[in-house]
C-alpha cells in the first residue's frame, strides 16, 4: 500500500511484488544452440543470474537491497541484446503484482509476460521505490542525511520517468495500474516536490539568506501543486486516499513559507507595507494547509512564526513606519528556483556492476557470424562443385583416350597396365567394393532419422498452432494471447530450410545409386588381385616399336603435368573446406558499438569477398590450366592413335581398358560423395535434436500459458460483471504531437522490436556440403570428351616424322 513516512510526512511509493521463476532451463537450453566455446562458463553464469535475481528480490536485507536491485537491473539490460528474453525467443515468464496493492476496475492485480524488458522495467520501478523508502528515513537534521535524500529522490524520479517512456511498448498496452504513464507522471512529481522540499529543509538549516529560501519553498509549492493536480484522476483513487491530503496540504503550506521568508527579506529592505501583505496572505495560506493535511502533517510551529511575525510587523508599522499596506494581488509574483532534477537511468547505474555473459556476442553478432558460414560455404561449394566437374571432364576425356593405360600398354611384358594397377590398390587400400556397399546401406537409415525427427518437430509446431486457433474462434476477444502464426513464422522458415536440404539430398542419393549400378562391375574386378584382372583382360598386342618414340615420351610427360594438376586441385579444396575469418567476429562487435544501424550484409559481403576472392581466382587458374592441357594431349594422341597396330583385339582390350578407368573414377567420387554425406548427416542430427528441444519448449511453455489464461477466463466469468468502464489513458509522454501524422501508419508492432529478421540465424552443418556441389546427374555416364581447337600452340604437337 502506498504510505508516508512519520518524519516530514513524505510520500513512499511501495515495491511490486515479485513472484519466483526459473530463468535458468531456458537460459540454459538457448545458450547451448548458439554456443560452442566457453559454454560451461555460460551455464554457470545463468546459474549465477538465478541467484543475483533470487538475492535482489526475495532475500536482501536493507543494507544490500538497493545495490543489488541495480546489479540485477544492470545485468538484464545487458543480456537484452545477448539473450532476448520474449515470447519468440527465450520463453521465461516473469509475475509481477500490482504496486498499490489489488488493483482496481482501470487495472489488473498482477501482470505475467515472457518479456526481459517488462522484467528490467519492474525491477527499476522497485529500485525507484526503495530509494523513496530510503530517503524518507534519513536524518534531514543533518547534512549528509539532507544530501542523500536529496540524491534519492532525484533518483527515483529518473526511475519512474524512464518506465514512462517504455511501460506500454514492453507490455503490450495491458499493464497493472502501477505502470500506466499517468501514474508514473504522478510519481515523478511526487518525487520531485519531496527532492525540492528537502532542498528547502538544507537552505533553512544552513540559514540561508531569507530572499533564496523563499525561492525555494515557493518552487517546491509549485512542485506539489503539479503532484496534488496529476494524482486527481479517477484511475488513482486508491492514492488519493493516502497521499492527497498531505499533497494538498503541502502545497499550501510551502506557498505560505515562500510568502513568510519573502516578507522577512522586504522587512530587513524596510518595505514593511509590503512585508505585511505578504504575512497576511502567509497566515491565510498557513490556515489553509492545516484544513488540507488535517492530521497528516503539523503546522502548529509554523502558524505561531508566521502568527506572530505578523503582529510585529504590523505594530512596527503602525508606530513607527506609518507605511501603506498594499493590496496583496497588486504584489509582484514570487519567484522561483528549481533545484530538484530528474537524475536520468545510465547503465550501469551500479558501480559494482559486471556483466555475467561478458564474453557473449550479441544475438546480432551471432546472426551475422552464421549468417557469414553459411555464405562462405555456399561459395566454397561453388568452386568446389566447378573443380569437381572439371575433374569429371578430365577423367572422362582421358577415358575416351583411354589414358595413360594406352601408352603404359605399349611394349610392357605386363599384360595389365602400371596405371591400372595402382588404380586397383587405392580401390582396394580404401575398403574396395565392399567399403561403398556399407557406405550406400548406412546413408538411408541416416536420412531416415533425420526426417523423422524434422516431421515430429513439423507436427507438434503445427499441433500447436491448431489449438491455438479452435480457441481463438471459440473465445474470440477473451483469448488475448498472441497468435501462434506471429511467432513460429521464423520457426516455420528454418523448417523449410532443412527440408530442402533433405530433397536434395535425395536426388543426390538417387544420382548416386545410378552411378554405382553402371560401375558396380568394374570396381568390383578392380577390388579384386592384380592376376584376376589380368586373366579378365584380352591378351595384349606387341608394340614395342612407338616404346621410345617422342609421341610416348610427351603423352608421358602430359600425364605427370595431369597428376600434379590433380595434386594443385586437392590442395585446393583441402583449403577451402578449412578456411575461417577470425576477424570477423571483431569487425561485427566493434560495427555493433559505434553504429545504431548495423549493415551486417555489407560487413559480411566485404569479409566474404576478401577471403573467397583469392580462391576463386586460383580455382578459375586451374580450370584454364586443364582446358589448355586438354588441347595438348588431344594433339598429341591424335598422333598417337594414327602409329597405333589396330585389330580387334586390341580394340577390345582398349575399350575394357576405358571401362576399367571409367569404374575407378567413379569409384572416388563415389567413396568421397558417401564419406562426406555420411559426416552431414551426422553433422545434422544434433543441428536438428537442438532445433526439436527449442520447438518442443516453445510448445510446452505455450501450454502451460494456455491452461493458465483458461484459468482467468475461468475465473473472469465467475465475477459479478460491472457496468463502468476504465478510462481511457493518455498516450505515453511525447506521442500527442505526432498522432495526427502517424494517423495513416500501420499500428506499431505489441513487442519490442530487434535489429535483426529472425531471433537467431539457423545453424547448419559447419563442413563441406556435399548435396549443394555435387554434379548434375548425367545418367551414371562421363560426358563425352571435348574437342579442343586451340589454334596458336606454339611448339605443340612437336613435328614428328613420317613413320
């Protein structure tokens, strides 16, 4: 109940009542989505922020209560931007009760949202209160006691005045009483009369020259009379009760104060007239007071000043200075000096304060971060998915050539040819067929898992939103709550996300299936002992004649200049498959403190071009290097096939020998494409259980706040219901001005609004994504070989002679 202090008869604004939660699960559960390092310290730090709310508003003494009041406001300003607490995103419900006690027919005894900011605002409007408790208990006979009441009260008007400004925007428009902006109005010149009233108690303790005193009380007259006008409204009764008797009351007495101390000032000037009316019109105004306060506050000692400086002054002038006693409304107006200001809300507003999640970017930071991996790997895919297509072009361009296999065929008493051999033992080194059976049988079950745990997570969001809606349409207007719609929708837009991961996946498993099916039979003689494919392949035909010719001696030498732009190729993607910024996360903190609009895309295309760029080139260097490597060894085994015996032996010996390369191409792509989507699907699955845990809390905190709004609506109906409406509240301060051009706009959003689209960029897979760079499918078949015309080789072929 709102109260006054027995000392001076101030005005104590009492605190909201807090209810218990538990911040710590949700905290938690969030943490663990965007949180990779440090991630023990997070979880011991929401621990911690459990405790410091649990100390601050249910356990601390009056010593240690105001301080830890602003350490637990200063932590939950800083987390608003780290971990946004809301009905989107954290969902942690904070009650809080009514101020001045059970509400009324204009409000509502309590008040529960998930928002961090209503929960910030509650608390600074307890620490405004606990200053006014505090300084209504101060000694003000002395002078520290008159300068931290002064302080407080400051203080505590710079609390409620910055509620003002944000009570409606954080709770919907639907708040207790305590938080309407016509109350905190009240409140802030409350607080600032008893700031200037105390002002006034220093100047006549440190006896002031009586002309600065008057000044003094008859601001602080003002003051009250602005307190005594804005608690007169039918939404605060309730106050008016307590507090408008003293208010009233002091009003007139310091109007009568500042008229007594200005008539002291025109008697020491020797203007008694003056100094007379003044005393008269003080006695009037002292009377006055006393009918207003009744009880409530003490003007007897004040009275007999004034009572009899007002005789002695009138005997003074009736013997001695004979002056003309003016009439009163002829005077000049008091003046005025207005000493008590708002101290306004700084974070910190704790000296002691230290941020628990310190080290924890911003959720925007976070965005931008993610947002930046996934861009960085949709570019290295694309130059992965080019170099992977060149290399398939290469292989099959030399398949068509049967390369190098024909010229290492050429005068070898070995009837399977050196480069075929060692293509047997990598097959073989790396598991042979057997490896890519097991490979192929473990991607479905993998695929399998991860879309039944993305359509149980689809069912429930959507289970959900059905409930929400049947109760919608059964309790129309009753049914307050926001639409699930509203809040799911980015939920909904990171389900597709997955989902389209999860087709392409299975057309690439599909491409993949094709390519087996047509090489099965080839890696499987390749998986098998150098002396089986020997006895698989046609006898070979004797040509030892081309062994030392220069056509050989080139083709050869081409060949090596093809394994080392194998080699270049490997690196390449080794590299970009490895490749990080670590600057980036800087770049963004540091844009994030010196700018209130963050361009987070052009930071991030800025980053991305610095780092992709120099890959990009090297990659589009060693395609042209092939495609002018292929135009050499064209030439080259042009004249080749021309000095070539040719039979039909010999004929189907090639052509096996070009399956044979063809099945061991295949089998690399094959066994890379399976370890890899293997790795993403696993990569996946813990990605996809977070994402379930955050719907399946999602869901079950709006459970739990359907039951609960069933229950009032339960017990609204069981009410007597009353004729009267509340009053319609003025707009927050400062929105009357801009009404009329804001008429034609769309109504501003019921939640405070973010920086960023969605409440955090979804997480995929952080490794090379084999479904977004994999070739197009072409039948399970190499394309066919190009044909190169490079007119302007120089050098190249070399002029052999006629044979």
């Amino acid at each position: 109940m709102a109260s006054v202090s027995s000392n001076y008869r101030m005005a104590v604004v009492p605190q909201k009542k807090a209810y218990e939660t538990n911040m710590v699960y949700s905290l938690q559960q969030f943490i663990k989505q965007i949180c990779t390092s440090n991630l023990d310290d997070y979880l011991r730090s929401a621990d911690s922020l459990q405790q410091l709310r649990s100390e601050a508003l249910f356990k601390a003494n009056r010593q240690e209560k105001l301080s830890k009041l602003m350490r637990y406001y200063d932590q939950m300003s800083a987390i608003e931007s780290k971990l946004p607490i809301s009905e989107s995103q954290i969902r942690i419900s904070f009650k809080w009760q009514d101020a001045f006690d059970k509400g009324s027919l204009f409000g509502r005894s309590s008040l529960t949202l998930s928002s961090g900011i209503y929960e910030r605002l509650c608390v600074l409007f307890n620490i405004g209160a606990f200053c006014s408790e505090l300084a209504s208990i101060q000694a003000l006979d002395t002078d520290e006691g008159l300068k931290t009441a002064t302080k407080l009260y400051q203080q505590a008007a710079g609390c409620f005045s910055y509620i003002r400004e944000n009570s409606l925007t954080s709770t919907r428009n639907d708040c207790t009483s305590d938080l309407f902006p016509e109350t905190l109005s009240a409140l802030v010149q409350i607080m600032l009369a008893q700031a200037q009233e105390v002002f006034y108690l220093k100047a006549v303790k440190d006896k002031m020259r009586d002309l600065i005193t008057s000044k003094l009380a008859a601001q602080c007259s003002d003051n009250y009379a602005e307190a005594m006008k804005s608690i007169q409204l039918d939404s605060l009764k309730d106050l008016q009760k307590v507090w408008l008797p003293i208010l009233a009351g002091k009003q007139a007495l310091y109007h009568a104060l500042s008229e007594y101390h200005k008539a002291e000032h025109e008697s020491n000037e020797k203007n008694i007239g003056e100094c007379i009316a003044r005393l008269g019109k003080a006695a009037e105004l002292i009377k006055t007071a006393e009918q207003r306060g009744g009880k409530e506050i003490s003007v007897k000692a004040h009275l007999n000043n004034i009572q009899q400086a007002h005789e002695k002054a009138k005997k003074e002038n009736e013997y001695v200075y004979h002056e003309r006693v003016p009439d009163y409304l002829s005077l000049k107006p008091l003046e005025r000096a207005a000493l008590a200001k708002i101290i306004p809300v700084k974070f910190p507003i704790s000296d002691e304060f230290r941020d628990l999640f310190a080290t924890l970017v911003p959720v925007s930071v976070h965005n931008g971060l993610q947002l930046f991996k996934t861009k960085k790997m949709e570019a290295f895919n694309l130059e992965i998915g080019k170099l992977r297509q060149a290399t398939e072009l290469l292989n099959a361009a030399l398949t068509t050539w049967n390369l190098p296999a024909a010229i290492e065929d050429i005068g070898t008493k070995s009837q399977v040819p050196q480069s075929l051999i060692d293509k047997s033992q990598m097959i073989k080194d790396k598991g042979g067929i057997a490896r890519i059976d097991s490979m192929m049988a473990e991607l479905p079950p993998l695929l399998q898992r991860n879309t039944e745990i993305l359509n149980e997570t689809k069912r429930s969001l959507e289970e959900e939103e059905r409930s929400d809606n049947e109760l919608r349409s059964q309790m129309r207007e009753k049914w307050t709550r926001t639409a699930s719609r509203q809040l799911t929708e980015y939920l909904h837009s990171e389900i597709k996300q997955y989902e389209g991961i999860m087709q392409s996946a299975i057309k690439a498993n599909k491409v993949i299936e094709e390519k087996y099916a047509k090489n099965r039979d080839g890696i499987q003689l390749l998986s098998k002992s150098a002396h089986e494919i020997s006895s698989s392949l046609p006898a070979a035909t004797p040509a030892g004649a081309l062994q030392n010719t220069h056509i050989i001696k080139d083709l050869r030498r081409l060949m090596d200049d093809v394994e080392a732009l194998r080699n270049v190729r490997e690196v390449l993607e080794s590299e970009m498959k490895c490749v990080d910024s670590d600057a980036l996360t800087a770049k963004l903190i540091s844009a994030l403190s010196h700018s209130q609009g963050l361009d987070e895309h052009s930071i991030i295309q800025s980053e991305l071009d610095e780092l992709v760029a120099p890959m990009r080139k090297q990659v589009r260097e060693n395609i042209q290097e092939q495609e002018n490597l292929l135009g050499f060894i064209e030439k080259a085994n042009g004249v080749f096939c021309r000095e070539k015996v040719h039979n039909e032996t010999s004929k189907m010996r090639e052509q096996m020998l070009k399956n044979l390369a063809t099945a061991s191409d295949s089998y690399n792509e094959l066994y890379n494409h399976l370890v890899e989507g293997v790795k993403f699907y696993n990569d996946l699955t813990p990605i996809l259980i977070k994402f379930q845990s955050k719907v399946n809390d999602f869901v079950f905190a709006r459970k739990t706040e359907k039951e609960d709004l069933m229950k009032e609506i339960q017990t609204s109906l069981t009410r007597p219901s009353t004729a009267q409406k509340p009053p319609s509240r003025p707009p927050p301060p400062g929105s009357q001005s801009s009404s009329s051009s804001s008429a034609n706009s769309a109504p501003a959003p019921p939640y405070p609004t973010n920086n960023f689209a969605n409440p955090y960029y979804p997480m995929m897979p952080n490794s090379f994504n084999p479904y977004t760079a994999y070739p197009p499918p072409s039948n399970g078949q190499p394309p066919e070989a190009p044909s190169y015309q490079y007119p302007g080789y120089s050098g190249y072929p070399p002029h052999y002679p006629p044979s």
